[in-house]
C-alpha cells in the first residue's frame, strides 16, 4: 500500500484558461490523478433548465485538449465533474461531444466511463410521498407540482460512483453533477486513507490555484497526500501559497469555520494546522471526518421555466428624478397594467426595477445615505412568451421616459440610454424548482458507470 498520492487539479473551471506549463509542471511530479470541475450553481439556474453551459465549447475544448492528451499519454486517469457546467445529460452530452472529437484528432485510445446523475421525476416523487425529502436550509417544501415542472433534475453525487468508475478501469471518468470534493477525494478514500483529509484536501484543490498568492483559478494546483497530512503545493513561476492563504480557501464557500458538510460525513476541522514548509507549498493536517449517524442524503437540484425576458439599461443624472423613482416606478406600474392588451393581462406577467446606486444588490439592507450623483435603472419584464415580455418592457420603457412627478419642467428625459435599440430580448427564465436533500440507499445503483472503448 501506497504512503503518498498526488493528486493535480488541471484548474478551478474546464473553460477557465491555464498555463500548460502548470499542468506540465504537475506531470512531471507523476500525479496519480487529474481532476478538473467542469460546474456551478454559481450562475443561477438557466443551465440546468435549458441544459446549457456558461462557458463556450470552444473554451473547454481548449482546456480540455491538452489535459486529455496528457492523461492519456502519461496513463494518468483524469476525473472531471459536473460536465457541461449543470450535469443534466444535455450539459454532459455537449462535454462528450468535444471530447470524443479530441480523441478522434489526436489518435488516443483509452477507456471511458460515464456517471450520468439524472434523477426521474418518479423517483424524487416516490421518495417525496415516502418522507424521505428535505429542503435546503431557507427553502420551501418540495411539492409534487414543482417536481414534474422541472425541466431537468440531477443530484450531486459524492465519492461511490467516482471510485467504482476508477475500479473498473476507466481512463478517463466524465461525471453529470458531482460535489466538487469528490473528483479529488474519490480515488484516495478507495485506496484507504484518511477521508477526513482527503476531503480536506479536495476542498483546497476543486478551486485550483485559488488559494495561491496570486490567487489564479484558472492555474493548476498539485496535493500530495500522506497518511497523516496533506501537502499542498503551486506548480506556476511567480505563484506561492501561505499557511494563512490555504487556510482561507478551506472557508470558501463555508457556512461554519470548522466543518465541511459532504454526502459522505462533516468533516470536522476544528483541530487542523496549517504550517508553512516553503514559499510553494504548505503542510495541512488534522481533519478528521465524523460520519453522519443518519441514512445518506444526496442534494437535488431542478429548474423549470418561468418565462421569457425582456429588459432595458438606462441611466439617470438628474437628481429630482432620482428622488422621485418611488413614485415614478408605482406610475409605471399602473400604466402597463392599464395599457396592456387584456389577453397579455389575463395570462401574468411581472414587471421589476433594478436601480443600481441605490439598492439594486443589497436591497433593503442598503445603508442610507446622501443621494447617489447618478444611477443606473435595468427594467425587467417577464411573460410566458417572449413577444408579450417584449410588449412589457416597451410600455414601462416608454412610460418611465415621460413618467411626471412633482416639480418636473421637462416633457421627457428622465432615462438616458446607452443602447439603440434600447430594448434587449433576454430569451427563456428558469427559476431553482428543486434544491432539496434526498434519502440515498444506493448510489452507485442509481447513477451506474457507463463504460466505453474509445478508438
């Protein structure tokens, strides 16, 4: 048995760019593993719904290409997670597509295996009638209705499915939605050790080189784990870490200083260290993980359409109208709604104002203070249809552009528009329809290695 595993995370995002001269850096070391994060719920959840990525395919294929070259020329496996950014089988397909295509130019063979993590509507339904569902922390209760809307369910799959792939030989490992944890940790919790610093270590690693001074997603990072620690070390000229720098990474994200909550256990890290050992690399020790003492529990993720979008950007330099936007908002308001045509009225639709200045990101937190010089006003308008989103916007636009209120001189004005045309179609709406717990008692059996000879 193996006393170190090395373990290179490509970068912190397939399409986020890197040095090869990283990766390359990191082969040198002999990895016993590539693993890259290819998602998020970072974005919101168009991409699961409309089973579309953020990042461009030509991004990722220029990402992808040198590292599957790579691993399969040095028989270094390579794991990637959450394919095509959501992990619904369109978002994996589109991952495959570019890699398969790879393949073919550059002459590799190697085995593939498939993780796809969809979940049925049925499934999720048996198991919500059985009690067996719970929501997020500041989420509703998952209803039957918002399950059978969803365009695409998937659930975030932890080490099991990873490790079996890897035990049968896969070569490459491409995952639907996987916790960012488990791409790195899968391989060392099978060979047997310690899962509290495996996940400790794949929490430092799923970002690539951002926990480095300077920080660098879009940079390789290499761990080096042994029985007792973990070293974790940057591979770019110019880029170092700092024990309090990795310590900082091991926050990200977290809601509590000194536990990670993973599918497999809270990894408790109250008593970990972080100590110096050179200005590359720093030794972590002292995760231990605490298996939760209930069934396992995998997160849900669902989107459903709401809608179509339509907007306008316009900006605001007089200052009697920008203490007036109360007011000139609920005008607008009661102008669309008299004016629309009734079938548009009749069918729902919602009409939102954003003022950028004044409270557009903190809301009604926003601390008061004297009034902003200028604001920025994003005009949202949702409908069913996308004509009837655009015929929205184009009522509040032209009402908020000769909206009256107190002491105005002028007969127009009150919005200056950076854009002709100034109304933007923002395309289909999806909302989080599913962001619940579910009750696993397999997961290997629900989400099954598909495994491919590629030619």
């Amino acid at each position: 048995m193996t006393d170190e595993l090395r373990i290179l995370a490509v970068n912190g995002m397939l399409g986020y760019g890197y040095p090869v001269e990283s990766l390359d850096a990191g082969l040198a070391l002999a990895p016993h593993l590539l693993g890259v994060d290819s998602g998020s719920t970072d974005a919101g959840p168009f991409y699961l719904g409309a089973g579309a990525s953020l990042v461009r395919p030509e991004q990722i294929e220029r990402d992808l290409r040198p590292a599957l070259v790579r691993a399969v020329r040095h028989r270094v496996p390579l794991v990637i997670g959450s394919a095509g950014f959501a992990g619904a089988s369109a978002n994996v397909d589109l991952l495959l597509g570019i890699l398969r295509r790879i393949a073919r130019e550059e002459g590799l063979a190697f085995r593939l295996a498939v993780i796809r993590t969809d979940v049925d509507p049925g499934t999720v339904v048996a198991a919500l009638r059985a009690g067996l569902v719970e929501p997020m922390a500041g989420v509703p209760e998952l209803t039957e209705e918002a399950v059978r809307a969803s365009s695409n369910v998937v659930a975030q799959i932890g080490v099991e499915p990873i490790a079996a792939a890897l035990a049968r030989g896969a070569d490459v490992v491409v995952c639907g939605r996987a916790c960012d944890t488990a791409i790195y940790a899968a391989l060392p919790i099978a060979r047997g050790f310690d899962p509290g610093l495996a996940l400790h270590m794949a929490k430092i690693l799923e970002c690539g080189a951002q926990c480095a001074i300077p920080l660098a997603p879009n940079d390789s990072l290499l761990g080096i784990l042994r029985r007792d620690h973990f070293l974790i070390r940057t591979l770019a000229e110019g880029r170092g870490v700092t024990a309090e720098s990795v310590a900082a990474h091991t926050l990200y994200e977290q809601p509590d200083p000194l536990w990670l909550a993973e599918p497999e256990g809270r990894v408790d890290l109250s008593g970990a260290e972080f100590e110096e050992v050179d200005p590359r690399t720093v030794r972590v020790s002292g995760a231990r993980l605490v298996p939760w003492d209930r069934p396992l529990r995998l997160k849900l993720e669902g989107a459903r359409r709401v809608g179509a979008r339509a907007f306008v950007l316009a900006g605001i330099a007089d200052r009697d109208v920008i203490a007036s936007l109360p007011l000139i908002e609920e005008t607008v308001r009661g102008a669309v709604e008299r004016n629309l045509p009734d079938r548009i009225r009749a069918a729902g639709y919602t009409l939102g104002f954003r003022v950028y200045g004044r409270d557009a990101v903190l809301g009604d937190t926003a601390p008061a203070g004297p009034p902003p010089r200028e604001v920025g006003v994003l005009i949202e308008a949702i409908a069913d249809a996308q004509d009837d989103a655009n015929a929205v916007c184009s009522l509040a636009r032209s009402s908020f552009l000769h909206c009256p209120f107190p002491g105005r001189k002028t007969t127009a004005g009150n919005l200056a528009f950076p854009f002709s045309p100034s109304d933007a179609e923002g395309g289909d709406v999806y909302e989080f329809s599913v962001y619940h717990l579910m009750q696993v008692d397999d997961q290997p059996a629900l989400f099954p290695v598909e495994l491919e000879e590629i030619r």
